[in-house]
C-alpha cells in the first residue's frame, strides 16, 4: 500500500495516522502472507491496511478486550474483511495453540509492556516457536523514561518488573492507576535475543497517542517509547 493509498483508508475510517504504526507496517514485504498481530490495533485499523495491502494475506489479531474486540469486528465486517482478519479474544499468558513455523511477520506494537517478565518470555519464546525462520518481529513498547520514580503513587514490583503508576486529570486528582512493565533498550533487546532472534534495529522516540478507541483525539502528552525490530534466522 502506498502512501495515497494508506491515506484514503484512513479517511475512510476517519481515523490519524500514528508514527510507530506507519513504521511497522512499512515492514511488511509483499511476501508476508500470515501475520500474527498481539493486542488489536485501535479499531482494526493497523489490521485493515495489512489486508488491503495484498488479497491473500491473513492476519491473526487477538485480544483480552471483550468490548475493543467486539467494536473492530463491526468495522472489519463492515469492510467486508473478515474473511482475511479473524479475531480472537486471547491472552498471551494462556495456552499457545499456534503451529510451528506458521507466521512470516509478528507486529507487536504497544502491548508487550503489560505483561509481568516472566509471562513476556515465554510469550516471546511462543512467538519465535511460529515464526517462520527469516521472518520478523515489530516490538513497540514504553519506555522508563514515561515514569516519574519521585511520584509517591509510583510503586516497582522488582520479582515481576511492573510498575504501578498513577493516572491524573487536568486539575491533577488522581483517577486511577495502571501497571506496566517499562523498558529500557537494554531490557527489551535481552528479552528478545534471550528468545531466540536476532535484533535488526532498536530506536527510542517520542510518540503523541489518542485517547479514544476511533483515534481522532489526539492526547494533549508524549510518550516515550522503544521501537525494535529482530529476525528469526
């Protein structure tokens, strides 16, 4: 898909283009027919462009967001693409039932961070286990740089490596809290090489989000992330 092209899907979805997203998709060689995509993009959309891309490719997107996943089915059903995108309410703590050698390209943007060290390698090592050797791994994950260790509400889990964090409003109450496992380079390149593959390339940016499901309000803050890409040879 070129770039007019990637455009108009947006503005038929009426949705904004993020950084790391147009990264990971510009990956994705013509040759890539089943992709494997971890935590469903915002509303299908990175999904939807990967199946227009080309007829006969599939992408498998999973999720543990019962109501996201049933908002992006109507969408993907509504394009007439559910035929190439199956969707699945799964989590990559439970049982991996993925054949090996099975997925060509792995995009996982934004959702490794959730889990607990020790349930992220073994995803990873269930992630190279159906990787297709010389197929690739998209990674984008937050980095420390997002946490303020002076914030009394932050506390760090050192057995799990996750950080439970605060969430303020405008006024700077707090609404809640949220709990990820913020990376370094370091972190994020040992856990991928200690998996089996080979990392490609490794850049830190910034990255402006949304705040809602359809990805048209832009959040007012950045934030940090960890991009990564790595091979199975």
């Amino acid at each position: 898909m070129d770039a007019s092209d990637a455009d108009k899907t947006l503005a038929e979805l009426g949705a904004k283009p993020s950084p790391s997203e147009e990264h990971g998709l510009s990956l994705i060689r013509d040759e890539d027919k089943m992709i494997f995509s971890p935590g469903i993009s915002t509303a299908g959309f990175a999904e939807i462009r990967m199946v227009r891309q080309h007829p006969d490719r599939k992408v498998v997107a999973t999720t543990i967001d019962r109501e996201g996943l049933a908002r992006a089915e109507e969408i993907i059903t509504s394009l007439g693409l559910q035929g190439q995108i199956e969707t699945r309410l799964e989590d990559l703590r439970g049982a991996w039932n993925y054949p090996r050698e099975y997925f060509d390209f792995i995009y996982a943007r934004l959702v490794l961070h959730y889990l607990s060290v020790q349930d992220l390698e073994v995803a990873l090592k269930n992630f190279t286990r159906s990787l297709k050797s010389g197929g690739r791994i998209f990674v984008v994950v937050r980095s420390v740089k997002n946490v303020t260790a002076s914030d009394p509400h932050v506390r760090f889990d050192p057995d799990t490596k996750l950080t439970t964090y605060p969430h303020y409003d405008a006024s700077g109450a707090l609404l809640s809290t949220n709990v990820r496992y913020f990376h370094t380079p370091e972190s994020i390149r040992t856990h991928i090489e200690g998996a089996g593959l080979k990392v490609d390339s490794i850049e830190e940016y910034q990255e402006q989000l949304y705040r809602d499901f359809m990805r048209r309000d832009m959040s007012p803050h950045t934030d940090h992330v960890i991009e990564l890409v790595a091979t199975k040879f």
